[in-house]
C-alpha cells in the first residue's frame, strides 16, 4: 500500500485524536519532566507530556492531580515497560565493585557512598494501576507494547494509547498490540534510545528515513521525534507522512522545564552541537552531551540497567544543584544546535510556523 493510501485511510487527525488543538507532543522526560512545562505545552494547544520513571503509585497520583491543578487541557503519562533483561538481583559483591567504580564522583560531591536498596524500581504494576486510574488523555510508553489488557482498560476508561518505536517491526508490533498512535523515534533523539525488538546499537534508525518507511507499514498516526526543533523539522516530518512531531530537547531548554540552570545554558551553547550515545549514566543506550563520566567510564565498569541508574542517581542531584555538568545526565538530541527559544510557547510558536 503506498503512503497516500495510508493517509487516505486513516480516520482522524492526531488533534482529533488527542483532543488537542496543535500536533505536537513534549517529549516526556525521565528526571527532569515539570509540571509547569506539561502544563505550558498542553495549554498551548500541543500534548504535554509528563515522564513517570522512579514513581510510585502515591507519586503517580500526585503528580496527575498537580498537572490537572495546572492545566485543564489534555496531558500525557508515560512508563516504561519492563523488557524482562532488568538486573533486580545483583549479588552484593558485584554491587559493591560498581559502587567503587564510582566512588571518586560521591567523594568529590562529598556524598556518602550508598548500601544496596531493597529494589532499584517502583513495581510496574503499581505504577500501571495509578496511572490508569488517575485517567490522563493519553498513556505512552516505552520500550515495548504495553499488555493488551492494559490497553483494554485503558480504552475502557477513555484513554488514548500511544508507543515509541525505533524500527518499523517496532512500530507494527505496537499496531498489533492495539495503541492508537505510535512514535517513531530516530536514532537522533536524545534521552534513552527505546529499542525492545532488537539491541539499541542494531536499531539506529535516522528520524527521515524512519517515518516514511513508519507511515508506510502501519494505518495509525505517526508521531516523528528526533531532529525536530524547528518549523523546517515540523514541515519534513509531515511531509513524510508524520501526523505530529515529538520534541524533547528544544522545550528541555526552556524556563519551564525541571533541567538545572547550568545543563540549560549548556544546551543554548555550543558544546550541544556534540552528543554521544552512551550507556554510563544508566546502563542503557541514550544520547547526551559528553562529559567526565561518558569519558571515564566505559564497559565492564558500567553496572547493568537499572543498577547503574540508580547508581549514578544518588549523586546527579547533587551534581545538579552544585552546576557541576560533568557529574549529570545530559540528554540532548542531535539538533540541539536549533535550540533558540526559552519559553515553551516561543517553541510552540517556532514548531507550527512550519504548518
């Protein structure tokens, strides 16, 4: 089926789908996600979303009810699904020899080197159960398809389903799996790169010959991320079939977002027309601008994911608050250079000028 069937078949628009009045979707962010951003994208007419990875149920359902304080447009939630290769049973001596791994970093922060936890992750289903039940418009996720009978209840409450794929067997699995919108997500984006078919570094799949290849092979909305700062992002990726676009890094860079002040100004200079991919911060794939840590660590002294994330957890907020960027994630897409704007509306204002 060619792509003009594609668009011809399909029944609505991401606006009428979403209930929003602009095709664009916050990217949501794990860690730095803020009510105050949500809330100024989904009031600005575009899907606010809001990143749910370390919260628990009580977290969950607090955070709903500020964004809904905040705003009383549309809004997103997303999860990450578990792919089942989760390393939740470190024996204590292997955890230990990561945490010396990483001991220079607590010492320089002067931060007591941290004992193993009970768990490295809130329960999944906790965390299904509280989002559900606090009914945003929509519930994303990420890597994987979301069980079917959690996307029944969903749509039995009225919510909207959305997924991220980095490859096209991503993106029909997730048709099959019953979401109503799917991201393709190139491998330009920043943040974790959300393979679950197959290994990250075998999935790097450009955001331009993604989503035609995307909007070909599924009969849902394709939102494009990656690469997307600007009104010539915008109007690429719907002109490649894309019924929306996805935008992470330009909207972290502005006022509202929760990043630190320095990692903002980091990202409006030029050390963020480099990024690296990296697995140091979390033990998973994800883009970022290099510092210390993506250059002093590497495999096997990185911790397997969730351990290494929340490793290095217990000292990035501490790195945060003091601007010390070497010691901080800094996710960042490939088309940080475009960054410009530092309100979230000026972004809106930049993305749908290529409407």
């Amino acid at each position: 089926m060619t792509q003009q069937d594609h668009s011809v078949s399909r029944p609505r628009t991401l606006q009428d789908l979403l209930g929003i009045e602009a095709p664009v979707v916050l990217g949501p962010f794990g860690g730095v996600s803020s009510v105050a951003l949500t809330a100024a994208v989904s009031d600005g007419g575009g899907l606010g979303s809001y990143g749910l990875y370390g919260y628990d149920g009580g977290a969950i359902r607090k955070t709903a009810a500020d964004i809904r304080a905040a705003t009383a447009k549309p809004f997103a939630l997303n999860l990450w699904v578990p792919t089942g290769s989760e390393a939740t049973d470190l024996p204590e001596a292997e955890f230990d020899s990561y945490v010396r791994v990483l001991q220079p970093y607590f010492e320089e922060l002067g931060i007591p080197l941290p004992e193993m936890p009970a768990r490295y992750m809130p329960d999944y289903g906790e965390q299904v159960e509280a989002t559900l039940e606090a009914a945003p418009a929509v519930v994303s996720f990420v890597f994987g398809v979301p069980a079917s009978e959690v996307v029944e209840e969903a749509h039995r409450r009225g919510i909207r389903v959305a997924g991220t794929a980095t490859t096209v067997d991503e993106a029909v699995a997730l048709e099959a799996g019953g979401v109503d919108a799917v991201v393709a997500s190139g491998m330009e984006s920043g943040g974790h790169r959300v393979s679950f078919l197959r290994p990250a570094e075998e999935s790097l799949v450009g955001t331009f010959a993604l989503v035609p290849q995307v909007a070909d092979a599924v009969s849902i909305p394709v939102i494009a991320a990656g690469g997307i700062a600007d009104r010539r992002g915008f109007a690429a990726a719907t002109a490649l079939g894309a019924a929306g676009v996805q935008v992470g890094t330009a909207f972290l860079a502005t006022r509202e977002s929760a990043a630190a002040p320095a990692y903002r100004e980091l990202l409006h200079s030029p050390a963020a027309g480099t990024t690296v991919l990296t697995r140091a911060l979390s033990g998973r794939l994800a883009r970022g601008i290099p510092n210390r840590v993506t250059a002093e660590l590497a495999a096997p002294a990185i911790a397997p994911f969730p351990v290494q994330n929340w490793l290095t957890g217990r000292f990035r907020p501490q790195a945060a608050a003091a601007g010390n960027t070497d010691l901080m994630s800094l996710w960042a897409g490939q088309a940080a250079r475009l960054v410009r704007h530092h309100t979230a509306a000026d972004v809106l204002a930049e993305l749908l000028a290529g409407s």
